[in-house]
C-alpha cells in the first residue's frame, strides 16, 4: 500500500505543474468557471467537476504528505488519470487560449509549462 501511495504521490506531482497560489487565482477566472462538464448531462449549472478539483488538488497540495487520506489518494490517482487522458487530446490551433487548456488547469496542470 505504501509503495502505491509512493508513486501517486510522485505522478501527482508530476501532473500537477502549477503551485496552490496558481490553481486558486485560475480558479477565480471567468475561463475556469466557464469550461468543464456540469451537472449529469454535462451541460448544468453550478460548478464543473474540474473546478471543485481545482479546489481539492489546493488543499492536498498544502497537506503534510503524512496526513494524506486514503480518499485524497482516491482523489490523487483520479487527478493523474485525467491530465494523462485530457493531455493526449492535445487541439491543433490556438493552445494557449483553449478550453482544452483552461479544462487542464483547473486540473492543476498548465500544459504551456
């Protein structure tokens, strides 16, 4: 078990490029609040699931690693899952201003770093 925790603390790190500071100020921007899928159909008001990750990924990255929870693992692994899975569909044109890109970071991961 230790040895998994290990290598999702390691991927997570990996995945997420972006400090607490970063994340929170992205998250307060009409692009972060704009992108990622809402509600059961994708297309609800309130918060993206992206978004309330965005919170999460700030508040394990501002834990002791010795109190990580298993459900902050849970979270971890599911984090490391997305940017890989979010990243290799990688848009052709304008990155820098994508919702590809806004989805990512909201995720914690700036693929422009």
């Amino acid at each position: 078990m230790q040895d998994d925790q290990d290598e999702i603390y390691r991927d997570f790190n990996a995945a997420v490029n972006m400090p607490p500071a970063e994340i929170e100020k992205f998250l307060e921007t009409d692009d972060s609040k704009r992108v990622g899928w809402k509600g059961e159909d994708g297309d609800g008001k309130g918060e993206s699931v992206g978004h309330a990750a965005g919170r999460r990924i700030v508040a394990i990255k501002r834990t002791k690693k010795a109190e990580l929870s298993d459900a902050d693992y849970a979270h971890m692994k599911k984090v490391v899952g997305y940017v890989a899975r979010h990243a290799a569909q990688k848009p052709k044109d304008d990155v820098e201003h994508s919702d590809w890109r806004y989805s990512l970071m909201n995720w914690g991961h700036d693929p422009l770093k």
